[in-house]
C-alpha cells in the first residue's frame, strides 16, 4: 500500500524534508507520481522514533553544551531544557536512538560516490566524523564520512567528481549550516553512527555515550571561546536558509 511522503513522515517522526531525503537515499521505497512521493508502506521503519526531532538551531545547541560550550544563539530556558535533555539521554535505555532522533534534521545527509577518496579526505573544508573518525575504532578506508558548511557543498562536489549514489555510496556528506569543530564533539560522532543503523554502528554509538556520560573531558565546564567556525548573531544555525541556498546552486545549470 501505498501512503503520502507527509504521512511517512509523521509515521517516523520526521520532517518531510528528511522524509523526501530517505526516499532519494533509497531507505524508503518510494517513486514519484505526477510531482509528489508515493511511499510503499512496507519499507516505513515500524518502530517509531524515540523523540521528536530538533530543530537545527536547537540540535546544535545541544551539541554545543555537551562539549562543553555556550550555544550563544539560544535563550537561558533553552539552554536549561537541554541540559535537562542531556540528563534524560544519560538515564536512557537505548540514549543512541534517542540521540539519533533528537538529532536526526541538523544536517542533511547525503549519499554520493567519489573515485578519488583520499583527496576528499584531505580536503580542509571537511570536517571528518562517523566511519571516518579514528574514535570509531573500525577501519572504513574505503568511505569518507565528513561535515561540510551549506555554503560549501555545491564547490565540494564539484572539485572532486561527486554524484549521488544512493545505497551504493562510498561518501556520507552531512550538509550543514554550522561545521562543528575538529574532532567532532562526542555525540554528534555518536549520532552520525546511529545514523548507519548496523549494529557494530549502534553498539559504538552507545559506548560514545557511555564514555560522555562516564564524565569524560567534554563534560567539564570550559571558557567561553569563539571556535573558528561559530557563526554569528545574524547568521544562526537555523538551517533551512543556508541549506536551500546551497540546493539551489546545485540545481543551477552550470
């Protein structure tokens, strides 16, 4: 049976943005019918979402605290509730799916095909994270998984040959309108796991909490600093914006 990109979406608790992305992916069967998405009901994930995602500004905050730093772009009551979350995932049963819930549209996720891997990994405009991060602890040298800034996207793909390539991808790009320091703090490379769904992946994901909620480096209080890559006041990580700009230039004919 077929259902509504919108109903798909609310099924898994996610925007339709990151419905359509799943589609496009390949993660869910679905095709397009006189300009909209028709998705095969089957291939709907049947366990729900743990929680309701957060919105990119919100989602990066709490990255932003769970390091440690000050999301500078959110209220105090903001900040309180997040804090409040972060006590939430520590007593969780499963804190990799909720984090992966919690964090599921901070970034789009896209799935390409490169020939030249190692010059993609070197490139300094990525920020490396999930299978490409050593704290992984498995060998992926085959793929690239890595942060790059909405505005950068369309250049990145365009230097190195990128196309899509849907499941049978050796790239993960994370498009985002906010790159996170190097290394990637604890939970985002947590989430980014999560994100493959395998169960070494899932399990990894789960020690990277641990070990965040054991009262690692990150949790300890630290000043107040600009990171090389915050944005300022005007230009908050809501997301939308910058990732759409970025859409549109790829769309453009060349």
């Amino acid at each position: 049976m077929d259902i509504e990109l919108a109903e798909a979406a609310r099924m898994m608790g996610v925007s339709a943005v990151r419905a359509r992305q799943l589609a496009r992916e390949g993660r869910l069967r679905a095709r397009r019918v006189g300009g909209r998405w028709l998705v095969d009901a089957a291939s709907v994930p049947s366990a729900p979402r743990r929680g309701r995602p957060m919105s990119p500004r919100i989602a990066w905050a709490l990255v932003e605290i769970s390091r440690g730093g000050s999301a500078d772009w959110i209220e105090p009551r903001e900040s309180y509730r997040l804090r409040q979350a972060l006590d939430r995932l520590v007593a969780d049963g499963e804190p990799e799916m909720l984090l992966r819930s919690w964090l599921a549209v901070r970034a789009e996720r896209d799935l390409m095909s490169a020939s030249e891997i190692d010059a993609l990994r070197d490139d300094p405009r990525l920020v490396l994270s999930g299978l490409s991060d050593e704290r992984f602890g498995l060998s992926a040298a085959a793929d690239v998984e890595a942060y790059v800034r909405a505005e950068d996207a369309v250049a990145v793909r365009r230097d190195h040959l990128l196309v899509d390539a849907g499941s049978n991808a050796n790239v993960v790009l994370h498009v985002s309108p906010l790159l996170p320091d190097r290394p990637v703090p604890l939970l985002l490379l947590a989430a980014d796991l999560a994100e493959h769904d395998g169960p070494r992946e899932l399990a990894r994901a789960r020690e990277l909490i641990a070990d965040w909620a054991a009262g690692g480096v990150e949790r300890a209080p630290r000043p107040v600093r600009t990171p090389p890559h915050r944005v300022d006041a005007r230009r908050r990580p809501d997301g939308a914006p910058a990732l759409h700009r970025a859409r549109r230039r790829a769309d453009a004919p060349d």
